[in-house]
C-alpha cells in the first residue's frame, strides 16, 4: 500500500476537471493516449490525498461541528512541505492539502504522503515572513505535538535525498515505514538489489524502527514460526484469508484474546525471558534468513491478527509511543477507504455542478466550450505522454483546469 508515486497531487486535481467534463461531453477515448491510465492507477494516490478532507476549501486545522471549533490533531492526512517557504524561513513546517492548493499555490511543494496525530501549520509562527493562511487565521503560534523530521525538509530515506531525486538516471520505488513514516529505498536498508516483497504485505517497519523496537522482531519471529509449522501452503493461505474476512472487532470481542496476554507465548517460543531481550539474543532469532534489525514486512491485518491485545500490552505499546498500532483507524487501509468514498463523492459533485452549468449556456457557446474542451484534453494527453517517463506531471496545468 505505501508505494511513493510523485503523482498524487497532479492525479487528483486532473480527475476533478478532465474526467467529469470528458462524461458531460462523451468524448471517445483514444486507446494510444495515456490519461484514463494514469487516473486509473491513480485512484489509490487520489484517495490517499481526500482520506483527510473535509471540505475543498477548508484548513484541516479545524473541524466544524455545529457551532463549535473542535481543532485537534488528525489521525491521519496526507500532509505536504513548502519549499519555497522554507527557503525564507529556515523552519521546517507541514500543511494540509487544501493550504498546499490555496495559500502556496504558486510555490514549490513537496508531498510526504500522510502523516498521523499532525495539525496544519500554514500561517503560524514556523512561516513567519512567508506565506500567510488564508483559510483559517486563528491558529496557535506552534503545534507542540506535531513531529518533524527530514522528510520536511524534502529529503527521505538512509541517503538522505529528494524524490524524485533530480540526479538518479532510474528512479527506484521508495516505501514508507508505518512507524516512524520516513521513506526508504530497499537497497538501502539491508535488502539486496532487485528485491520486491510479497504482494500481500501491508506494511512495513524499517531496521531503526525494529532495533528502536525489539519488541516487533519477538512478533515476527513468533509469527514465523507458526506459518513454518503449518503443513501445505494453501492451508496457511485459506487461514489467513479466514481471518481476514472474520471482523477483527467481531473476533475480539468472541474470543478471550482480550483477556489473554499472547506475549509470554511469544517470549517461550522466542526462547527469551527477558523483558528487554539482548541484541545477541535477537540476532540468533533469524527469520527466513534474515537477522535482527532486517525490515519487517508484516502481513494483511498483522496489528489485529500478531500483536497482543490484552490492557497490559497496550499500555505497553503507549509507553513506547506505538499506541496507535492498537487503532483501527491508523491504518492506511482505512484511511484509503474513507479517501475513496470521497472521491466518489467528489466526483458526482462536479459532474453534477458541470452539467447545471452547461444546461444554462446557448447551444452554440455550448458547442464552442465542448470544442475547447476537446482541445485542452488533447493538449494535456500529448503533455502527460512526453513526460511520462521523467516522472513527474507539471502541477501548472492542474491549476489552469481550476480556474
């Protein structure tokens, strides 16, 4: 799921405009141009974008719920970095995507995909002299909450370096740690060149995380150990999609999990006692070759299906500040799901306010804006073609289609 396409933000702006006025107008779609493929395989970007939008207009600093201001962190939004301001302050900052299209629409942006427990910071004290919020002035001078780390600067993973990085002849996938959130190259945390992970992981926790947190390596090693014992393959496999389909909430509550602390089941299997176990202990856990700190890549549902539930390991898990792997909404999975049910929603909207709008010119401004439509579309596809392969779509002709 946390695979980085520098796309996203151009994706979602392009599927606002383009794809409701290509239905009104019912225009063919040539199979040699490229735009239905890259909206398409965009839909995952587009609703990691929305998953934290409320409203178009609208800083994600506060929430309006009848007549009160409820401003708090989110659990999760996709969160963006200012370049152009940074270079005035010296201050790393996040914002939220509406303050990225609205009050830094002509700056140099950085996606950071999604961030959890941040609050926007467009127009408080870390952009001073820069770029004022214009969605919402009545802001605390800091967040005090919110936590900064390279990526707000633009620079991700071991080798500290922008994506896209302007100086690499082939631009390899990143993927994003679910603890700490930084982005790594996997030839760079220990993996060899060439390496691609099984198509049913959900996440994965890098080798500074797994060190930082010896905890997740008893887990994983406990977890491969049961997986090693069952006897066919497709029995492992019809488990797991079992325990998939069963809801997690649902199997909790049906079970004495709950009330069952797993963690000394998985410290016997680890043969480790101890409750912070040695590094020479842990590299004798080996799993499938590989030795602690590797990176982790945990399976479908691992934070329901793995960890432990029970009170005293959550309390663990909060005193080592991973609470959060204990809520369902953390998840990216949820968080994409809220997003995609927004795009949909977006979607009927502005078809919807297109068509009232087109219903109301004369036939022959309607034919010449269909005309003009028909243009910029092919103008836009012969764009999106030629720069198809640097890895990057301009966000200037996203903004035109706006305005």
């Amino acid at each position: 799921l946390n695979v980085r396409n520098p796309n996203a933000m151009a994706f979602v702006l392009l599927d606002k405009s383009i794809g409701a006025l290509r239905g009104i107008f019912g225009m063919s779609d040539d199979p040699v141009l490229t735009i239905d493929e890259y909206i398409s395989s965009s839909s995952d970007e587009n609703a990691i974008i929305l998953g934290g939008v409320d409203g178009e207009e609208t800083c994600s600093f506060t929430r309006v719920c009848c007549l009160f201001n409820f401003r708090g962190y989110l659990k999760r939004q996709a969160v963006y970095c200012c370049k152009t301001c940074l270079d005035i302050t010296g201050k790393v900052a996040g914002i939220c995507f509406q303050c990225s299209l609205i009050c830094h629409n002509e700056h140099e942006i950085t996606e950071l995909y999604t961030k959890r427990n941040f609050r926007c910071d467009c127009g408080n004290s870390r952009f001073k002299d820069a770029a004022p919020c214009q969605l919402w002035e009545e802001k605390d001078d800091l967040n005090v909450n919110n936590r900064y780390d390279q990526t707000f600067g633009g620079l991700f993973c071991t080798c500290s370096r922008p994506y896209p990085d302007p100086d690499a002849e082939d631009e390899p996938e990143m993927f994003q740690c679910g603890i700490c959130e930084d982005w790594f190259h996997l030839n760079h945390i220990g993996l060899p060149e060439g390496f691609k992970p099984d198509e049913s992981y959900e996440e994965l926790t890098c080798p500074a995380c797994v060190e930082r947190l010896p905890l997740l390596w008893l887990y994983h090693f406990e977890n491969s150990q049961k997986r090693s014992e069952l006897p066919d393959a497709s029995i492992d496999a019809s488990i797991s999609q079992a325990a998939v389909e069963e809801r997690p909430s649902k199997r909790l509550r049906l079970s004495s999990e709950e009330n069952t602390c797993l963690l000394s089941n998985v410290r016997q299997a680890c043969s480790c006692s101890a409750e912070n176990p040695t590094r020479d202990h842990l590299s004798k856990l080996a799993v499938n070759g590989a030795h602690f700190p590797s990176p982790i890549f945990w399976p479908s549902n691992w934070r329901t299906l793995i960890l432990c539930h029970c009170d005293q390991c959550k309390e663990l898990y909060k005193s080592l500040n991973i609470g959060f792997l204990m809520d369902p909404e953390d998840t990216i999975a949820h968080y994409m799901e809220v997003g995609r049910v927004r795009v949909n929603q977006m979607d009927s909207e502005y078809n919807s306010a297109i068509s009232t709008a087109l219903s109301e010119l004369p036939h022959p401004a309607a034919v010449t804006v269909a005309r003009g439509i028909s243009k910029l579309k092919s103008a836009i596809e012969d764009f999106l073609t030629q720069h198809r392969e640097k890895g990057h779509v301009s966000l200037f002709f996203c903004l035109f289609l706006l305005l």
